[in-house]
C-alpha cells in the first residue's frame, strides 16, 4: 500500500504541482493571483516545497534506500520545509506591503 502511495504522490505532484510552480518561477501565473505581490517569490517557494514532497522524500523510498539514507534525507526535508515557510512569510510581507501601496 505504501508504495502505491509514494508512487500516486510522484505523478500527481509532478503533473499537477511543478508546472504551475515553475511557470509563476518564469514569472506567469493565474490571473486570479497576479495582484497579490511577488509571483517569481510564491514560485519559487511553490519548487522548494515540491522538492521536499518529492525529490528528497518519494524518490528514495521508491529507490528502496537504506534506513540511514532515509534519515538523512527526512533531515533534508525538515530543512527545505523551514526554508519553504521562511518564502512565505517573505511572500506574505511583501503581498502586504503591495496591497498597502497600490503596487503589485
């Protein structure tokens, strides 16, 4: 069942969430989120948070790594998750700051 898990967690994010994260990176995003501040920023957060999900967290459990690797790589995890919450607050500070000025 597990496997089953990681493998639906690989295709589903790599299908729906990366193309989404890297085209706000290009700077094109959804209109609905075009006046909300920075959107390169959102993106880039949007990739740090893909590859916490999946490029350190899936892959190596697919690979069927050893349980030290498998340590080192949740501590790599726990880092990009940190990282990814130190965008959004940046995000956030900045979306509201926009908001305040009128700028987007």
């Amino acid at each position: 069942m597990g496997l089953y898990v990681n493998w639906g967690f690989l295709t589903g994010s790599t299908m729906l969430w990366l193309p989404f994260a890297v085209a706000q990176c290009r700077g094109r995003t959804l209109p609905w989120l075009r006046h909300r501040g920075p959107v390169r920023l959102l993106g880039a957060a949007g990739l740090t948070l893909y590859g916490v999900v999946v490029v350190v967290s899936t892959v190596p459990r697919l690979a069927g790594a050893a349980p030290g690797t498998l340590a080192c790589v949740s501590y790599a995890a726990m880092a990009l998750t940190g990282l990814y919450g130190v965008l959004l607050v940046i995000y956030a500070v900045k979306a509201s700051a926009a908001s305040r000025t009128g700028c987007a």
